[in-house]
C-alpha cells in the first residue's frame, strides 16, 4: 500500500497476534492429519469395511463440492463485525472439534449395526 508520497506503508502486528495466526494454521493441519487416519480408524477399529469407507469417503467429497459454493455465497454476504470470515472460522472449528471427540471416543458405544450411518453423521 502506498501513501500519498510514493513510500509503502507497513501494518504491524502485535505479537500476540502473530501468535494466534500461527494457531489457527496450526489446528487445521492437526485435525487434517487426524482426519488422515479415519479410514484406518473406522476399518480397524469400527469394523466398517474398506469398500464401505471408501463409498463415504466419496459422498463426502461430493457433498462437500456441493455445499462449498452455498458456504462462500453466505460469506460474501456477511458483514459483521469481526469481518467476513471470522465467525465462519469459529463455528467451524468448534464443530469439527466436537464431531471429531464424538466420533473417535463414542464410536464403541454404538451398535455395530449402526456404526456406518454413525461414522456418516460425525464425520461429515
């Protein structure tokens, strides 16, 4: 950004906020490489079989092709106060981070009938 006599203008941040974006990067690279080892989990350890995995797997990834230009027509639409994204970042993390806890610490407790509908649900 230039001011009005030709010189770049710096923003600069404090260090806590340096610090909190590293975090924000830090838990999504977290949660994706937990989110790596689901098809092991629920093979391994919820029983579902490979095929089984593999077909929710790719419903989520069309699902989600579906859901992501109806999520970024309601950001461009929002303006908050803490910006557009901020509050969408939020929420988001906060429900990955309960699906995830729900998913790989309640997975025994259900019926082994009910554990591919179950596995949809909370990881999607």
């Amino acid at each position: 950004m230039e001011n009005k006599h030709g010189h770049i203008e710096q923003n600069r941040a404090r260090i806590w906020q340096i610090g909190l974006f590293s975090l924000n990067n830090t838990s999504t690279n977290l949660f994706l490489a937990m989110m790596g080892y689901v098809s092991y989990y629920a093979n391994g350890i919820a029983g579902l079989s490979v095929v089984l995995i593999s077909v929710i797997l790719t419903g989520m990834r069309i699902f989600d092709g579906v859901t992501d230009p109806v999520i970024g027509y309601f950001i461009d639409k929002t303006n908050g106060k803490y910006g557009k994204f901020r509050p969408y970042i939020v929420i988001g993390y906060l429900l990955m981070a309960i699906s995830s806890l729900v998913l790989f610490f309640t997975t025994s407790l259900v019926p082994v009938i009910l554990r591919p509908l179950y596995f949809k649900v909370f990881r999607t």
